[in-house]
C-alpha cells in the first residue's frame, strides 16, 4: 500500500481541481441551471465538458483538457497499482 500513498492524494486534489473547474465554466457559459446540473452530475459533465472543449479548439493543449487526462491517467495508475499489490504481496 506504500506505493498508492504516493499517487492517491495527487488523484484526490487534481479530482477536485477538475470538478471545480468543471462547475465553474457550466455556470459562466451555460447560466445557473446546468450549472447545478453539471454540479449534481460530476462524472458525466466532466466527460461533456472536455469532449465539447476539445470538438471547439481541436487541439488537446487546453488546460481543462490536460487535467481531465492527468485524472484519467492517475485513476489508472492507482487501479494498476492496486492490482500489482493484490498479487505479488
């Protein structure tokens, strides 16, 4: 478990950074009903989000984009981590 201590608490604060990111831009854009739309719905406004941003700009060099990928990608680590842990003990 020593090895998931390092990548957890980067997963959680990058979490929140994106959700926080996430509501912020549904309230400016889109006004305060899809925001507390995209606020309830965390997982599927942030996959709406960064699809709709990377369709506008065609281009993955945004910032919202780059932390949804990081997220995704730590989220994976973890998983793989905790399956190398459950069988090599």
């Amino acid at each position: 478990m020593n090895r998931l201590k390092l990548i957890y608490p980067g997963t959680i604060i990058v979490g929140i950074v994106a959700y926080v990111f996430t509501v912020g831009i549904a309230f400016v854009t889109k006004g305060f009903v899809i925001g507390v739309l995209s606020a309830s719905l965390p997982i599927i406004s942030n996959m709406y989000w960064v699809y709709s941003f990377w369709n506008e700009t065609g281009t993955v060099y945004t910032f919202y984009i780059n932390i949804h990928l990081a997220l995704a990608v730590m989220i994976l680590l973890c998983l793989l981590v905790q399956q190398i842990i459950k069988r090599f003990p």
